[in-house]
C-alpha cells in the first residue's frame, strides 16, 4: 500500500512502530492470558467472551508501550455481579502471574510478565452500550469502529499523531495532563483522513470546535452538557459523549499552535522519540515546595490529581499576595517524593496589600464602606487620580509557615514532611537528581519544537 509518506515522517515511522519481534510477543502473552481465562473460568460454569481491546488490538500502539488490554466480557451478569465479583474471579485464574489490583469505576487486574503488562477487565455483555452502563462498555466497540474506518496507511497516521502529542506533553487524558487521548487520535484521523491533513485543520481551529463523523450527535445538547470544552467530538458509539472532554484550553492551544509550526518547518523535534528541551537563560526566582511521603499507596492518578489542585490553588494564592508566577509545575515519581514549583518574579515578599476602591464618582454609600473598612484595617485610604485605594498590613506575614498549612490541610495524604524554599535562580538550586532534572525541562527550559523556528 502507498501511504504518500514525505522522507521526514518515513524517519519518524520507522523509530516508533513496533517490530514483528515485539508483535509476536505480545500475540503469544495474549494468547497465553486469554487461553488461561477461558479454562479457569468455563469451568466454573461462567458463560464469557474474551476480547483484545485498545491500541494492541487496533494497530495503533507505538514500540515504548509493551502493552495488552484484554476485556472479560461475562454473560448473563449485571453491574453489581462485576463489582462485587470480578476481581476476585481474574485473580483465582491469574495466580501464576505477578497480579496488581487497579481501580477505574470498578476493579481490574494488571498481569506484569518479564516486561510486559497486560490489563485484564471484567464487565457485562452488551450486545450494545448502555445508556446508563459502565463506561468500560465502549471500549470493545471503540475497537471494532476504529478498525471498520482506518486501513493501514490510517493507523500509521495515529501512530505519528500520537508521538506528536506525546513530544507535546500533551498525549493522555488523566487530570493531570487533560490532554488527547489514543481513541481522540484515531478518530481525529478518521475524520481528516491523514496526519498531515489533521495538522492542517488543527491549524485553523477557532472558537469551538464541532466534529461529529457519524452525523449522530446533538451540538445543542452537548455544547450544554460540556460548557467548558473548546474542542467537541462526538463518540460514534455514544452520541451523548464529548471524546474530547478532557482537553484542556491550554492543552488544545499548544496542539493548534504545533501544529502552525510543524507546517512551516517539519522537523523530528515535534516527535517524542527525538523531542528534547532547550535551558533558558532567564534568572528567575524558584519556589520550591518538596513533599516526603508513603504516596505508593495511593493510586498514581489520585496522586497526580491531588497536586495539579494543590498547584493551582497555590498558584492563586501567591499571586494575590502580590508575587507573579511565570510559570508553574509539579511532579511526583509516584513513591515517596511530590514537588510543587513555581518561577517567580521576585523573592521580596509584599509587606503590605494595595487595595483598588470605587470612583469617587460613584455612590457615596460605597465610597464610605470602602474607607471605613480600611480603617477598621488598621490601614489607609487615599486618592489617586479619579479612585479611591486603600493600603493595608498582609494579614499572611510568612509565605512558607501559608504554604506548609495549606497542604497539610489539602487532603494529600501521608505526606510526613513538606520543605519550601526560595532560590534565586537555577544556579542556586539545591537539590539533584530527578528533582533538578524536572526543574529544568518543566521551569527554566522550552522545548526544541517551539525553539526551533
């Protein structure tokens, strides 16, 4: 088949695919699993389906992802049974293999062998998705529409879009990324047709957009159901589902804006297996916050989650105490370490806060709250130019004794230690490792595919 590749993507392509050696490896650990489930569980007189499900099954994997997805489809079941059943099920026929317990809306068992991973999942037979059903019901479905509308060149597309993502830091739809995940992929390849021309369009995206590839959708519902969404794809198999849900503002912007920049200037850099990042200059300060904790027990989404929203409210909070924030980040190698930071414009902390009152043209009712809570304030009320301001003490008087409580009431749990420090540039930093290599690619660099223009 000619796939019309240019010399650039042929590159990518060959880095990317999986070879035949790791093909035939997963199909035989597949086969394996599948061929174990269905002894052990026919003979207790279970009626099951088994099926390979997800990027594996589709065609659509790239070579860094030693990973199955295989679905245990029971028969004659409901949701409760699932819930209550299915773990301990998989886990009496795994128990040759090296099992981890793995929660999404109900239990799932992760088979690890010598490298590979396999996600095995319990749920009902449908003839179709539910309505109101689990939403691991779609996933069977989403492989049989994905390879009913890509031929080969197409899934080869999906592989250079999804390693173009990933070289964004854009590639997963976990909340601590809100960014596209592999079915958002596949089908924005079957709607455009090719990498290049989703790039194309990518690049002209405005407003929102609405892309429904089986006409089934209804745009007012789902511009209702999903108002924040600045990107809306309707699920072929769930007309009342936004594939795209997830996609953050942010996380759509550096798409649109990648892709303006590919198109001007293709290079290797946009992909993930070539990607790097560039060390700014710039002598900014670092706040840095470290947290020391039992965080394996957790699950690592839970944990990515719950610092994405400590960042943020920090975030906030910082710059209403009159510090600007260039730009923040967090990390946690999911163990024992999180780490919050944020570049700042300043390590002189405001000693006082200046308050914007109304007009003096305004009512006089609000003009004599303003000036009477100032002074209830201890503080002080003045004219400049046709406004009031007022002028108080901070009632925070210690930015690290705020952060420190402020996380430790967070609901992070078992964190046992939190440090926060203030360096006043790079070169000062303190710390090595992991922790210094994630300040450097996330707070003091940009990367090669912005860089390179």
């Amino acid at each position: 088949m000619n796939c019309n590749r240019t010399e650039l993507e042929k590159h990518v392509l060959d880095k990317i695919k999986p070879s035949n050696f790791q093909v035939n490896v997963l199909e035989k650990f597949s086969n394996l699993i599948k061929h174990k489930l269905y002894n052990c569980i026919e003979r207790k007189g279970l009626e099951i389906e088994i099926e390979e499900v997800g990027s594996f099954a589709k065609n659509t994997l790239l070579n860094d992802k030693w990973e199955l997805d295989i679905f245990v489809l029971l028969k004659n079941k409901d949701d409760n049974w699932i819930n209550n059943n299915g773990k301990d099920l998989l886990l009496s026929c795994l128990g040759d293999f090296p099992t981890i317990i793995k929660y999404s809306q109900h239990p799932y068992v992760t088979v690890s062998y010598m490298g590979l991973e396999a996600d095995v999942v319990p749920t009902v037979y449908v003839e179709k998705p539910r309505k109101k059903g689990m939403g691991v019901e779609r996933t069977p479905f989403h492989t049989n529409y994905i390879n009913s509308k890509l031929n080969q060149c197409q899934k080869d597309d999906v592989k250079l879009l999804k390693s173009f993502l990933k070289g964004l830091s854009i590639y997963g739809a976990e909340s601590h990324i809100e960014g596209f995940s592999g079915y958002l992929s596949e089908l924005l390849i079957a709607y455009y047709g090719s990498f290049y021309n989703t790039l194309i369009n990518a690049s002209k995206w405005k407003d929102i957009v609405y892309i429904d590839i089986e006409n089934n959708g209804d745009k007012d519902y789902l511009l209702k159901k999903y108002p924040k969404s600045r990107l809306i794809v309707v699920d072929p198999i769930d007309p009342y589902r936004n594939v795209a849900a997830a996609v953050s503002t942010k996380s759509l912007s550096t798409f649109i804006l990648a892709s303006k920049l590919y198109l001007n200037n293709p290079n290797a850099a946009f992909f993930h297996k070539f990607t790097y990042n560039i060390k700014s200059k710039i002598n900014a300060p670092l706040l840095l916050i470290l947290l020391h904790g039992d965080y394996f027990n957790y699950p690592p989404t839970d944990v990515w989650g719950k610092l994405k929203k400590i960042s943020e409210n920090l975030e906030n909070f910082i710059e209403n105490f009159g510090i600007k924030v260039l730009r923040g980040s967090y990390y946690t190698d999911e163990s024992k370490l999180g780490a919050i930071g944020f570049l700042i414009d300043n390590i002189i902390i405001p000693k006082v806060d200046i308050l914007e009152g109304p007009s003096v043209y305004d009512d006089i009712n609000g003009i004599k709250s303003f000036i009477k809570k100032r002074i209830s304030e201890g503080g002080l009320s003045f004219i400049k130019y046709n406004k009031l301001y007022g002028g108080r003490d901070k009632k925070v008087k210690d930015l690290h004794d705020y952060i420190r409580n402020a996380i430790s009431e967070s609901g992070l749990k078992y964190t046992e230690k939190i440090e926060v420090e203030v360096f006043e540039n790079y070169e000062k930093l303190r710390v090595n490792g992991d922790i210094k290599e994630w300040v450097k690619n996330s707070l003091y660099s940009i990367p090669a595919w912005m860089a390179n223009i």
